[in-house]
C-alpha cells in the first residue's frame, strides 16, 4: 500500500473530510500512475477521488471497534521516531 495513506479509523478526534480527501487522493494517483493528470483526464481523476472519499467516509461511519480511539499525537510521535531511527535525525526535510 502506498506509505502516505495513513489509517484513519479510530482516532480522537475522528478523521476529516479533508484527511479522507487526501487518502483518497493518494490511492487515485497510485492507482492510475498519475500524478497529476492531463486535461483530457481531469474531469475522470476528479470523478474517482470524490467517489473513493465518499465510500471511504461511509466506510469510516459504518466500522465499530471495541477499542479505545488512538490519540493522533501519539501516533504522529511514533511515526516520527520511527522516520529518525529509520533515515537518521529529523529536522532536515521540508516536512515537520
């Protein structure tokens, strides 16, 4: 799966729409190889993000865990020890 989509059930607060857009977004481009496609296929690129966001929207609402919700500030500090153990020490990339 592509590494810049995140998991985005269970969190407090819960995920959105905009994080739904974006993991929708990532999934259209690894699926169809572009990146940002030409004019001819804009108006299909488009069609199939909206439509992948709304099913991934449903599919958030309609999950149930008996979990307690991960809190997204301890995963993102997971996530960040994870990238410095993995290329070294943060704080040289355009991400922070």
């Amino acid at each position: 799966m592509c590494r810049n989509i995140k998991t985005l059930f269970n969190f407090e607060p819960p995920a959105t729409e905009d994080e739904v857009r974006a993991a929708s977004l990532q999934f259209v481009r690894k699926i169809s190889g572009y990146n940002k496609p030409s004019q001819a296929n804009q108006e299909a690129f488009e069609t199939a993000v909206d439509s992948v966001a709304k099913v991934a929207q449903d599919l958030l609402g309609s999950l149930t865990t008996g979990a307690e919700p991960r809190d997204r500030e301890a995963e993102a500090a997971k996530a960040r020890a994870r990238a410095e153990k993995r290329f070294g020490k943060a704080g040289t990339g355009a991400a922070a």
